[in-house]
C-alpha cells in the first residue's frame, strides 16, 4: 500500500483469475483509492472483485467479496471479523456522503459574492462582531471549495496551532462560534481557531461546529473521526409537555448558514427553516415519525426544503409575499393577522426584514424569529438590524410590538444566539427592544 502525493491510496494485489474455458492466470491488480476527506480516518480495508476467485500473499485461499487488511504479509483467513468491518466502513462511507455532497455547487465566485453581500448589509457597523445575524439570500452562494473539505494550505491566519483550522473559505456565518464559543473567534472577515479544545468537552463541541459548518470550512490535523459528532445532531435544547425541540445542524450555504429546528408533536412533527440535506438527519427525522409541516419563516433560509417535502411528504407553510422562494408551497400565509395550526401552533406574520417574514409560536413557549430577532452577544441584548431589514424598518418596528401581545419564553432565530428567559422578563427583553428601534431611522 502506498499513500501518493495527491492524496490517493494505491495498492497492488496478487490474484489468480479462473474464467471460462481458460487456465488459472496469476495477476496483480493495481487500486488507486480516492483521497479520503480531511476529517476521516484514512481506509484500512478493500473489497476483493467479485468476478474473480483469488489467492493473498501468503497462499490462502479469498472468496469473491471479502476484504483485505492493509499491512498483512498474510491475509489468513478474510471473513474473520468482516461483519464489524463492514459496518464501520459503511458508516464512514455514509457520514462521509453527509458532510460532503450537500455543499456541492458552483464555487466560482463565492468569496466575491459574500464581500459584496457585506457590503450592502454593512453588517461589520450594525452588528459589531455579530456577523452571523446577516442572512440576505444570494444566488450562487455555495462552497468555496469543489473538494468539500478544508485545505490546510489556505489556513486563515490567525488560526493558533493545534488540531483543528479554519481555512479562507469560511464565510463567518457564526454557526462555529456559536456552537463552540471557546474555540472559534471571529476575525471581522472569517472565524478562526482562537484556542485549541482543552478538554473533550471543547473538542466534541469543535467537531459539531466542523459538521455543521455550511461550507465545510472547519478541518484538523491529523483527521479526525467525527461520527459521534454527527450523532448529536439533531441536537435537544428543550422539552415540555411532551413536545420536543432541537437544533438541526447541517447548515446550509443557500442560507448563509441559518439556523433550522426540528419540533417533535403527538400531532406531527415540524420543521422550522430548513438545513441542507443530510442522509443522517434523514434517519433521524424517519425514527422520530416523520416530518409533518414545514415552517418557512422567510425567503432567504428555505434552503432544502422542496426535497425534505418532497421525502416526507410535509406541507410547507410560506407568507404569499415570499412565495418566490417555494412557489409551489402547500399552504400560503395571506395577510397580517396570526394564522392557528391546531392547539399548539400559531403563526404570526412579521414584516421588516422582508415582506413575507413569519415567525412561529409553539405552546406559547418557543418563538422561532427567523431574522426577525436574536439575542446579540456583542451588545449582550436582544436585538434586531437596520441595516439587514431587507424591506421595511418601520414595518418591523410595529411587527416586533405585535409580539408584546404573546407570551413566550424562548426566542430561536435563525441567524444569532437562542435566548431563554422567564415569560416576564423576555417581555421586558422584548420592550426594551421596541423602544431601541423606534429610536433608529
């Protein structure tokens, strides 16, 4: 076995090949291997041909369809413990497919695309640091890299040295600082690695933002297993009364790497926003029953949510304002006044960040905002943005007012930090809010 320069695995292997009509003829077959990505584990085993009986090295006999361990002089016997070969490998095939192929796209022009979406958002004056509450939708905003994985080479250079990275084509959406806040900083043009994990904790916490990462921007040194990592999506923030909500992950670059809930109800099951499409959250939605209704709460974060309708068969719910982004959406929102779905769901439209903007209040416990509002961890309030209303500002100051209407406990944006306070004190949050932007012209 030789690993080349590029990255791929070459391997020779002796066979005896027995066809039809013809003698035994002894060859030696040469497989070049893929590269694996920067955070799995390079491969160990290979699968023999099927249409071939063969000898190893050593003289004993391979079935068609086993494997070989890389390093034997010796095969012995191949089918010993094949079965938990397999699996491992099938799980790293699978998790492998789930970190790469969703960002796959047009990457001519990304970087060039996101300077000029700071630009008009002028998100580095409004928001200090909070970039990450910028979610203006733009076309062709994809990965930057056609490899779907970090490239140490173009490390971002205030990266301190150690295990993980960050390389150019992070697009410093937030969802890395906001998952592991101890490890990732914000330079004003991309996140970076400001402190290496101290503890499993902090690394466990820095492989969930490198899953979750939009653009795959996030790599280590050496590769890193991530599977655990993935397993924790989706992720639980809060249950009550039976109904459960969690974070997604799997980020999306259609949506600048919005924020997406799942929602588990005796009722069926809901999306909130929509994160890319993801064969492991596909599992997971299927055990948990599904996914019922699709929350859309504006134009800019729907990402992937046609095929997620499209697998499970669930109606999504979009303001007729923003119908651009999901023509054919199920159910259309009409209007400003609230819209109830059963007992425990009202959706309530907020125009200002764009026309169509909804948000959606759950048993009178969790908002989910959308870009309407989040918790500001610079300004260390809850806040919303002149300068990332798309629409109206005057129209989301009075939108934001309607909300002193509802009680709720949670707010869930899409892009900045979740806040969770008792239902007086959000209400007080959210007053003091208002009052801040009828200050603001």
């Amino acid at each position: 076995m030789f690993l080349n320069d590029n990255g791929t695995l070459s391997l020779k292997i002796p066979f005896l090949e027995y066809r039809q009509n013809s003698p035994p003829q002894r060859i030696c077959k040469e497989l070049t291997l893929p590269p694996t990505y920067g955070f799995m584990p390079v491969l160990k085993t290979v699968t023999v041909p099927k249409d071939c009986r063969s000898l190893g090295d050593g003289g004993q006999r391979i079935e068609p369809g086993s494997r070989l361990r890389a390093g034997d002089d010796a095969v012995g016997d191949p089918r010993a413990d094949l079965e938990d070969h397999d699996e491992e490998r099938q799980r790293e095939e699978e998790d492998e497919r789930d970190l790469a192929e969703p960002r796959r796209g047009d990457a001519v022009g990304s970087r060039e695309i996101e300077v000029e979406h700071r630009r008009a958002a002028k998100v580095s004056v409004a928001l200090g640091r909070d970039k990450g509450a910028s979610s203006r939708a733009l076309p062709g905003l994809r990965s930057a890299r056609e490899a779907h994985m970090a490239d140490f080479s173009k490390s971002v250079a205030g990266n301190v040295a150690g295990e993980f990275f960050v390389d150019t084509t992070c697009i410093d959406c937030d969802t890395c600082r906001q998952l592991a806040p101890a490890t990732f900083g914000d330079d004003g043009e991309h996140a970076f690695v400001q402190l290496q994990p101290r503890d499993a904790a902090e690394r466990r916490a820095a492989l969930r933002a490198l899953v979750a990462c939009p653009t795959g921007s996030i790599g280590t040194q050496p590769r890193a297993k991530v599977q655990e990592a993935i397993a924790d999506f989706p992720m639980p923030i809060d249950e009550a009364e039976g109904v459960r909500v969690a974070y997604c992950g799997f980020t999306s670059p259609d949506s600048f790497g919005a924020s997406s809930y799942f929602v588990e109800h005796e009722e069926g099951n809901w999306l909130v926003d929509s994160p890319r499409w993801s064969t492991h959250l596909e599992k997971r939605f299927e055990e948990r029953g599904g996914i019922a209704r699709i929350f859309l709460t504006h134009q800019d974060d729907v990402a992937d949510a046609a095929r997620w309708a499209e697998r499970f068969g669930a109606q999504r719910i979009l303001h007729r304002h923003d119908l651009g982004a999901q023509p054919d959406a199920e159910i259309v929102l009409e209007g400003e006044e609230p819209t109830p779905f059963g007992r425990d769901f009202l959706a309530i439209p907020t125009p200002g960040h764009t026309r169509g903007h909804a948000v959606l209040l759950a048993r009178d416990r969790w908002l989910f905002t959308g870009d309407h509002a989040w918790w500001s961890r610079g300004k260390k309030r809850l806040w919303a943005s002149r300068s990332v209303c798309w629409y109206d500002w005057g129209e989301q100051t009075q939108s934001m007012e309607k909300l002193l209407a509802h009680r709720f406990e949670w707010i869930l944006p899409g892009h900045g930090e979740r806040l969770h306070l008792p239902a007086d004190a959000m209400r007080r949050e959210l007053a003091s809010l208002v009052e801040t932007m009828r200050g603001i012209r």
